[in-house]
C-alpha cells in the first residue's frame, strides 16, 4: 500500500468528557471508509489529545504532502477566526515544504445550514 499523500484533520474544540469525541470520530471513520487512500486524523483545540501539531505530525510520518484541516465549529467564534489560523501559520512555518489548507468551519457550509434546518423539521 502507498502512503497517502493527502490527508485530512478533523478539527474540533476538545472536551475532557470521552463521549464528546464519539461524533467526530464517527465522521472519521465514515471519511476513512468513503476514501481509503486519505489519511484521517481527528485534533483538538483544547482539554483533549491529539492537539493538532501531534495530529499533522502522525500524518507527515505517514507520509502525507498536503494536509487540509476542516473545522468542525458551527460557530464561527474567537477559535475559528484568530487561534486555529494562528496554529496554520506555526505548522506552515515548521513544515514549509507541506501545502496546508485551512477550510471554513463547517457551521458556514450552506449544506450544513440546510441540513439542520431539515433536521428541526423532522422533530416536529
């Protein structure tokens, strides 16, 4: 098998309750199954592990080249806007040669927005 050369981080606030992580690392292990040649990796912000300089660092062994990071915030707060694009810069500063996107927070995405929407119908 050869080592991927794209991978993905799931990028979340972190929580010290272990249950908290259990939907993002649904969500990768669905983008695991849907693309097996992606590496995936889940980091956290804070209160939790991997942070993500030991999240791309794990990927980068398994020989990742580009590495996109998709924040899962729906919210675009403090976190989203100033301390993860503070954290891109330091990783692009200590791996120059990675080519690293940094995505919107998915709470921006319109098919989210719509999901959810339709989500708050069906309960009714």
């Amino acid at each position: 098998m050869t080592a991927p050369a794209k991978a993905i981080v799931l990028f979340a606030h972190g929580s010290r309750d272990p249950l908290w992580h259990k939907p993002m690392e649904a969500v990768a292990a669905h983008l695991a199954t849907l693309s097996p040649q992606t590496a995936v990796a889940c980091a956290y912000l804070e209160l939790s592990q991997p942070d993500l300089p030991t999240a791309v660092a794990t990927l980068l062994a398994q020989g990742a080249q580009t590495i996109s990071v998709l924040p899962l915030f729906l919210g675009v707060g403090k976190h989203a806007r100033e301390d993860l694009p503070h954290l891109m810069a330091d990783l692009q500063t200590e791996h120059p040669g990675v080519q690293f996107k940094l995505n919107p927070s998915i709470g921006e995405d319109a098919r989210l927005v719509h999901l959810i929407a339709e989500m708050a119908l069906d309960s009714l």
